[in-house]
C-alpha cells in the first residue's frame, strides 16, 4: 500500500512511526516532511498548503490512502480534492473541517446544540468590540475568527490588554483575514485536559486523555507556545469525568454535525475545561494535536493504519481500538528563544539505541547532517508503568540529545504529578 501523509512537524513524524509499524505500509511519503522524518519515510519537496501540486503528485504516484495531518490544508480542502479523484483519505472534508477554521461556527454550534462552553459574543467591527470590553468582565478570552497557527487567542488580564488585542487583530491584522472577525469569551478556569478522538461520523472513540504545556517557561510563564511538552492520560481526567464528556460534549458534537449536514470524519480534538460547573469545550480541532500526538501514539496498543482506514470507510465500529494501560511524557525541546527570536541551523547529535522514541520537528539535513531549523526541534517520548518514571525517563532521554542553544522545560509533568497525589 502506497501511503501518503501530509505535513511536516513531531505529530507527522509520531503519525509515520505508527503507520510503518503495519506492513501493508510498502511505501510511505511525507509531503514535505523533515530531517528526521526523512529516516522513516520518503520526504517530498511539496507544501503543506500546495493543494494542486499535492493532487498531481498523488494521481501520478497512484497513492492508496493520504493522511493529512495539519489544520490548513484541511480547512481548505485537500480531502474533498483527494477524494474527487478516487483517493481514500484520513481527516475531515471542507465543510467539516470548520469546526476548527472558524471559532464563530464552532460557538454557535456548541449554543445551537447545547454544548457547553464559555459564554461569548462575536464581533466584526472595532469599535463595537471596544465599546463592549468597556463594561465586559476581566480577564477576558479574545480569539481570531480563522487559523493563526495556534497563536490567534489572547488572554486579556485587563481592559488595556484587551483593546490591545483586539486592535492588533481587526485593526493592525497581525493574523490577516483571520483577524477580520473576533470572538470575545469569558475566561473559565480549572484544569485543562486535551481529548484526541477517532470518528467516522457514526461511531467515536476518545484516546488517552494528555496534559500539554503550552508556556515557553517554567511553571506555566513567559509566551504561549504550540506546546513544550505533553504528559498523558492527564489524572484529572477521570472515568466520572470520562463518561459525563462522552454524554454531554462528544457524542452530541458528532450528532450537531451531522445534523448540520457536515459530517466528520477523522480525528476530532476536544480542548476542554474542567470548571466548577462541569466540563466545558475550549476549542475543538479539526486534527490530531502537537505535542499531545507524539505521546497519545505510543500508547495505541492497536493498529493505526486498520483504524484510519476504518474511519475512512466508514466502519469504525468493526475495528477494536486498545490503548496500553501505561503513562507517556514528552519533553520539546525548542531553540532558545522560541517562541519568539531563535537561530537555527546548529548540528544535532542523538543517542543511539537510547530507550523511547525521538519525534524530529524543526530539523534539516544541511551538507549530509541533521540540523535545526526551527522553533520547536524535536520531542523525546518515553511510555512506562506510571507517570514518574514516564517523566524520569524522557528527561534521561533529553540529556542524551545534543544541539547548541537547546532549550526545554524542566517542570513537564510536574503539575499532573501533584493531581495524582491529591
């Protein structure tokens, strides 16, 4: 089987691992993929967004199945395209993958249905939007419309920062077109569990449940990032909990999506908040999560590509989906001054034969050697029986991994650790 997969970051690389581990996998190709990813697939010079370019090649290549990974290609159509020329896909069509390419649809859906989430309003004019952060409770959540590549939400901690934030998006457009439309939430607090879950639009299945850590520093300070590190399952998940997200948020999101005539399939990702009031949708994404994949993956007991192709058929329910019933801890390790100004292009040296897996994220091959070329580098993954020796282990694994102006979080898992003692 010729396989396909699109994107070009740790998820791809978690993603290919898993799929190689299936036979039928003959040939796998990452468009455009990475460094590293080059060790496990066959890394094709096209773009993530180069939807035509990616037909063509597929159409020529006679691929049997594409796995597209990241949210842009999705939200504007790669699927629907594959599909029109008879290639079977994993991941959600255009109509579906809304859910995700816009807040405001993913706001309403969730008031139309009954789902619960922050209240909000929903603005398209700057000054409406100034005149209602005038009287509007703070903190206060401010979040672009479209895609900002995780980076279009604002928690405002005061009024000031948030005419500053909404100022920067409609008016400045630091996110473009993404900006143009605002959605302004209240702020909810409690923890924060991510839920990745397989779906062919009848059936769902929730995977492990992970804690990220999206700040740069040290006990969740400095800028936000597209995370440093994931632990999973997150103990404040609990069956209890479990069980009240299947009924009240899960299932109903599928069926609101149906009923809407968007039927998704796919992975949907359920950002959540376990408030006071009960559990409560953050976000959802039309995807697989980063870092959370890179440490929901190694715990998958049962076969990726025979589930994928099951979601993509439509035969979810025949298929059995098994986890292992252990922890796993990744530790990113970014560029030092990540998110914001970093250098690249320093040479990396990994372990051989080191325990866990190493998903390469920002790296290049320059002059026949492995270099980083990006803001996020590289993940180390370790599974064990529980989570403090996840956690030991990942960082035994960091210490083994070499490249100048390395930077990572020294506290990954560290919050998690105090639940499980509560």
């Amino acid at each position: 089987m010729k396989i396909m997969v699109i994107g070009s970051g740790g998820r791809e690389h978690a993603i290919i691992k898993s799929l190689k581990k299936n036979p039928e996998a003959e040939v796998i190709y990452a468009l455009p993929g990475n460094g590293g990813i080059a060790k496990d697939a066959e890394c094709v010079n096209i773009g993530a967004k180069e939807l035509d370019k990616i037909v063509q090649f597929a159409v020529e290549k006679k691929i049997d199945f594409a796995v597209v990974a990241p949210d842009d290609p999705l939200v504007l159509g790669l699927v629907d395209l594959l599909e029109e020329k008879g290639i079977s896909c994993f991941g959600p069509r255009k109509n579906a993958a809304i859910i995700e390419g816009s807040k405001i649809f993913a706001k309403n859906l969730m008031k139309k249905y009954n789902i619960p989430t922050a209240k909000y309003e929903v603005f398209d004019n700057l000054n409406d939007a100034i005149k209602y952060l005038k009287t509007a409770p703070m903190p206060a959540v401010i979040k672009a419309d479209g895609l900002a590549l995780g980076k279009g939400v604002v928690i405002a901690e005061n009024r000031q920062e948030a005419f500053d934030a909404v100022k920067s998006m409609m008016e400045d457009k630091i996110f473009g077109e993404s900006g143009s439309k605002i959605v302004i939430e209240e702020y909810l607090t409690g923890p924060e569990v991510s839920v990745l879950s397989f779906t062919d639009g009848k059936t769902l299945i929730p995977m492990v449940s992970s804690m990220d850590h999206k700040r740069a520093l040290d006990d969740d300070k400095g800028l936000n990032t597209g995370g440093m590190g994931t632990v999973a399952p997150n103990p404040y998940y609990t069956e209890e909990i479990a069980k009240e997200c299947e009924e009240k948020i899960f299932l109903p999101t599928i069926e609101a999506m149906n009923k809407e005539g968007r039927p998704f399939k796919g992975c949907l990702y359920f950002g959540l908040m376990l408030t006071k009031k009960g559990p409560k949708v953050i976000e959802y994404n039309c995807r697989f999560g980063d870092p959370e994949t890179q440490v929901v993956l190694p715990l998958l007991k049962s076969d990726l590509l025979e589930i994928m192709l099951a979601v993509s058929k439509g035969e979810l329910s025949k298929v059995n989906v098994e986890f292992n019933n252990e922890a796993a801890c990744c530790v990113v390790m970014a560029s030092e001054g990540y998110p914001a100004k970093y250098n690249t292009g320093f040479k990396i040296a990994l372990p051989e034969n080191a325990e866990g897996e190493i998903f390469i994220a920002g790296a290049k091959i320059s002059e026949g050697k492995l270099v980083t070329s990006g803001g996020r580098v590289l993940g180390c993954v370790c599974c064990a029986n529980n989570l403090n020796e996840a956690i030991k282990k990942a960082y035994s694994l960091v210490s083994k991994v070499k490249f100048e102006n390395a930077y990572f979080r020294k506290d990954i898992g560290k919050k998690a650790l105090m639940a499980e003692v509560k």
